[in-house]
C-alpha cells in the first residue's frame, strides 16, 4: 500500500528542497553558520519570562492560563498592540487584531482565505521562503513583483487570467527583508498601494523586523500610509502581519494580524477550524514582559545587533574579493550577496563547508521562479563579533578559489 497515491493534489508542490538537505550537514561539529535565521538566544529575556510563568501559574491565576480562551487572542494582549499600532500610524481597536501562533500562521491563513488554485500571488524575487512555502498550499501561481511602478497594473491582471486565475494579492517583507536586508523606500511603499489599487487586491505586509532598525530613519508601514490616504482602516486592503519572534522569543509563537474588520472576522473563522486559539498562557506572559519590558528589551536588541552588522559589513570589505557584492541593510538579521553572474550558490555551499566549515544559504531558494543562482543570504544575528570576522575570512578564501 502506497499512501502517497492518496495525497491531496495541494502536497504535490510541498516538497523539501535540495537546499534544505544540503542545510542539514550544517548538523556537523566545527561548522561557521552564517545560514540560520534565528536570533540570538543569549539575547531572550528569559528571566522576565521565567517570573511571568511563575505568575501565570500562581494559584490566583492558573485556571485563566491553562484554559482554553477566545479565538481572537487575549484581549489585554490586543489592547497593548493597539497602542503599538496606533504610535506607527495605525490608529485601529481591538476587533481589527487577531492573535496568532507566529506570523507564519497568519501566512498561512491569508492562503487560504485568498488563495483558490491557480490564482496568482504577487511576490518578490527574492522574497521570504517561508512565505513561498504557506501559499504554495493553495496551489497558487506566482508572479514577479516590480516595486517601481513600471509594470502596469493590466500587464499583471492579463498574465494571471492567461493562467486561468486572478491576481489575489501582493505579499511584501518593505523592512529588513528576509533574504535581503533591504528597506523599501515611501515612493516604494505608495507604488504597492497603487498596484494593489489598481488591480482591487489586497497587500499583504510582512513586518517581522520592523523593530529591528540600527540605523537610518523609519518609514512609515504601507498600512499607515493607506490609513493616511483614506482616513479609516476600514477602507484599507493592506493587512499587517506582525511578530514577536525576532523582538521577545519565537519558542512561543505569538504573532498578530491588524486589518479591517471583515478580514478579521474570516481570520478568526479560519482560527477556529485551524486551532481555536494560540495558546492562552503563551499570550499572558508575552503581554506581561512586552508591557513590562519591550521598548528597553528592543533597544538592547539594537545595540547587540547592530554591532554585528557593522562586524559583517567591516569583515566583507576586509576579505571578499573583487566582482562580489552585497547590501547594507538598516536593520534585521541578513546581507545578501550577489556573485558574478556564472557562479552558482548551491555548488559553492558545498564547497565551502568541504573545505572551510563556513555556511550560508544558496540565493535561488528564495526565488519563486528558480532565479538568482549567483546570490546568498548571510545571517549575522546568530554569530559572535569574532565568529563573523572569522566567518567571512574563511568564505573569501571560498570566494576566491572559486573565481580563479
Ligand atoms: N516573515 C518573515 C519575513 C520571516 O523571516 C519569518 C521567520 N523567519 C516569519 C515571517 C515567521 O516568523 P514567526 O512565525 O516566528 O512570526
């Protein structure tokens, strides 16, 4: 008997990629790994976490935390992101948030609320993996997003009904992106209102590292700037996907999705049917140590990072060889290298945990389309100061042998 044979049709394109099985040599003792995407975990405000356990557990308390709650998310949670929302420009009430168990689930669900089989999603090359994988559920198609406004709206419309679909919606990552590192400018930011506008679809902003910003000054999320046009959030067709994986600890799974309240209300139905709700004690502590602690906790987050970007960037400058690119990101946790054109990030992969024990990821998996061979994503979030100095001593060596 073969199961597989019974599989949904939707599993066809969910499949582990080389890139993932090339990542598990990574297991190995002695390896550099600049390839994970994971904050530091000396770095979590486990203390604060530890007395706010203890005080959901108290005798007083227990039986709130170890029951089951509402769907939408504990509602002291939603009132301190309600003034979170409301400082960044997005003046909104509680019914237009719905806690999540990370942002991967919001991902998740605005799949399946948009996305019938063969529609298109609008994403960027290259564009957040995990993002590709939630969608990729749906059985969507994908087309390639240009933040500059010189794609027509009807080119994008004509190509999705070529396909058999609609265009549904345009995710984007405008802070810090994942695999980038790069910020999307305001002019950036108006152009994706305007296409989403124009083809009547929604936007999808994908903020995990907003918080994250070392230097530079903020932009305004594409949200705020749509409440800025309109006046009312409920007019508005961007929803937010907030997180705080990369800010207090991703090991709880707690995110949230700000939109108007219709789409809250379909969100908290797919919720019900999914998992009822993210977990209620997971959702007090989080709400106590963010009231308590967040701004300062984000603040050391920034000190603490920032002098890893500016490690990588010193130690890029110091040891890549001539031909070899790479961004300067404001904030997050990642550059992205480009190599001449004729080199491939996969084989080098290989070659450099061979012969050097320094990882990366290959570019082409963040890419819907299979673009970007010649590109990679290093993480300086994980590795100490030295380690990175270390790190990328050791991938110019890579570099160049490879190149000659
Ligand atoms: N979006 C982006 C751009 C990410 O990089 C990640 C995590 N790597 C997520 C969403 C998901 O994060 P979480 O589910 O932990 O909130």
């Amino acid at each position: 008997m073969s199961l597989e044979q019974v599989f949904a049709s939707r599993t066809s394109q969910m499949k582990a990629s080389e890139i993932r099985e090339l990542l598990k040599l990574l297991e190995q003792p002695g390896i550099l790994s600049f390839a994970g995407g994971i904050p530091d975990p000396n770095l979590f405000p486990a203390e604060a976490f530890s007395e706010a356990y203890a005080r959901a557990l108290s005798p007083e308390n227990q039986a709130v935390a170890l029951q089951y709650s509402v769907s939408e998310g504990y509602l002291p949670l939603r009132r301190w992101l309600v003034g979170q929302m409301e400082r960044m420009g997005v003046p909104c009430d509680v019914d237009n948030i719905l806690i999540t168990s990370g942002s991967q689930q919001a991902l998740d669900y605005l799949g399946k609320l948009f996305l019938n089989a063969g529609d298109t999603a609008l994403v960027e090359g290259p564009t957040y993996m995990g993002a590709l994988g939630a969608f990729r559920a749906y059985e969507p198609r994908f087309d390639r997003l240009s933040v500059n406004g010189n794609r027509p709206a009807q080119d994008y419309a004509d190509a999705a009904q070529a396909a058999g679909g609609k265009v549904k919606f345009a995710y984007l990552t405008p802070d810090f992106a994942n695999p980038t590192g790069k910020t999307m400018d305001l002019r950036g930011r108006e152009s994706v209102l305007d296409l989403t506008e124009a083809l009547d679809v929604a936007s999808i902003e994908d903020a995990a590292y907003q918080a994250l910003r070392y230097d530079g000054d903020s932009v305004p999320p594409i949200l705020a700037l749509e409440v800025a046009r309109k006046g009312d959030l409920e007019a508005c067709r961007t929803i937010y996907c907030g997180s705080f994986s990369k800010t207090l600890t991703p090991g709880l799974r707690v995110g949230w999705v700000v939109a108007a309240k219709p789409v809250i209300r379909q969100l908290v139905l797919t919720k019900q049917a999914s998992d009822l709700h993210s977990p209620t004690i997971n959702q007090i502590v989080v709400h106590e140590v963010a009231a308590r602690m967040f701004e300062s906790h984000v603040g050391t987050l920034r000190q603490s990072y920032g002098a890893r970007r500016d490690a990588m960037l010193a130690a890029l400058e110091k040891h890549m060889p001539e031909g070899v690119e790479w961004t300067r990101p404001e904030g997050g946790m990642f550059v992205w290298m480009t190599l001449p054109k004729n080199m491939d990030g996969a084989s080098l992969l290989a070659e450099a945990l061979r012969s050097e024990m320094v990882a990366f990821v290959p570019g082409s998996a963040f890419f819907a389309d299979g673009a970007g061979a010649n590109t990679l994503r290093l993480n300086f979030s994980s590795p100490t100061v030295e380690q990175i100095d270390e790190g990328m001593l050791r991938l110019g060596r890579v570099l160049r042998g490879a190149l000659t």
